[in-house]
C-alpha cells in the first residue's frame, strides 16, 4: 500500500519538522490539498507553500487541486516539482484536453471524482490516467467521517480499470484511518490519503506503518 500523508492537518508553524517526521516514517509520497473558496468552501494553500515543500522533501508530490480551472496551473504545478497533478472531473470542462497539457508537462495525471460522482463517468477517460482519486468525504475539510459507499466505488473502479485494460492506480482520501484504510485495501485501492489518523496520533510512525501494510 502506498501512504500518502495529507498535509493539510500538518502543523504550518513547523512544517519542516512535519515532512521530516513523515520521511523518517517511511510515507511514499506527500499529499498538498489544493483549496480556492470557490470549487470548495475553504481555502488551504497555494503554490508558495507547495514549492517549500518540494524543498524539504525528496518525496513525490502528489498535488490534489480542489480548484476551479485547474487546467490553468499545469505550468504552476509543474514548477513546484509534483509528480502527480490531481484535478477534479466535476471541475474541468474539457477533460481530456487537461490531462494531454498534464502529461506534456511532464507529469502524471490523476482525476478526482467526489461522493456523489458515479465512477461510470470515468469510462471514456480512464485509459489515458495514471490515478483515479475517490474522495470518501465531501471535499472542502479535514477531520470528516468517512463515507462507507465509497467502498462500493473502489470496486467499481477496480472493474473498469481491468475491462479497459487501464493502468491507473486507484487512490482514496477523506476519514482514512486503521479500520477504513483496510476496508479500502480490501476493496483494491493502491493509495490512501490520511491526514487527521496520522497527525494527532501519539505515534505517527505506527499509524504510517500500518496502513503501509495493509
């Protein structure tokens, strides 16, 4: 299982020592939530703080936009060093053409279906990703319960991806912790996203390491 620590819940007062401690616990890459007010209703962060953290970590960033035209900041993105650019289908308007500028930009490219998004809307998209991202909460906050339907979603997923032939890895964020991280191992998923379950932990290491081995 690849674990993805979300730094949204991180403490910004010393996020150095936050991404070292993720490193030193062994997370696989570095989850940078994307928020504009507008497509969510909260903001979180631009590009400035993603480029600090490409600085501090040799981790690969996985960068999620929560955002209005995201396909606006391919450029921006790229510039900070992710691996993964992360946009939101409900968002983009002409989908394929932003995942072509993603990959021309030289990264891969991941798209994100919310709660209420059936993965059915992925069929003629889904050959050409390298991630899908289910969210198992409402997108906008940290701290949510997570949404048990997503399970069925991930199922889902796992079918469409066999049947097209697809190589995308299936990543899934919001209310991951012990026990539904291994609802979500079971179902498939690759990728889990957990903020909250690892940041106020009293061992943060062993909330990394177990869902690593899920």
């Amino acid at each position: 299982m690849i674990v993805a620590p979300s730094i949204l819940s991180a403490d910004f007062g010393c996020l150095g020592e936050s991404i070292a401690m993720l490193e030193s616990g062994g997370a696989d890459w570095i989850h940078c939530d994307v928020m504009d007010g507008v497509f969510v209703p909260n903001i979180s962060f631009g590009f400035p703080v993603i480029s600090a953290v490409g600085k501090l970590t040799r981790k690969p960033l996985d960068v999620h936009l929560m955002i209005v035209n995201p396909e606006q900041y391919v450029g921006r993105v790229r510039d900070c060093g992710a691996m993964m650019m992360n946009v939101h289908y409900e968002a983009c308007t002409h989908l394929h053409r932003t995942v072509q500028s993603i990959h021309a930009a030289g990264m891969k490219a991941g798209v994100t279906l919310n709660p209420a998004t059936p993965v059915a809307m992925l069929q003629d998209i889904i050959a050409d990703i390298d991630m899908v991202l289910l969210m198992s909460v409402n997108p906008g906050f940290g701290g949510q319960s997570f949404i048990q339907h997503t399970i069925k979603k991930i199922e889902q997923t796992r079918a469409l991806i066999a049947e097209s032939g697809s190589k995308a890895l299936i990543e899934v964020d919001g209310g991951i912790n012990r026990s539904t991280g291994a609802l979500c191992a079971q179902a498939g998923a690759d990728i889990l996203v957990a903020g909250n379950s690892i940041f106020s932990s009293a061992d943060p290491h062993a909330e990394i390491s177990f869902l690593k081995n899920l």
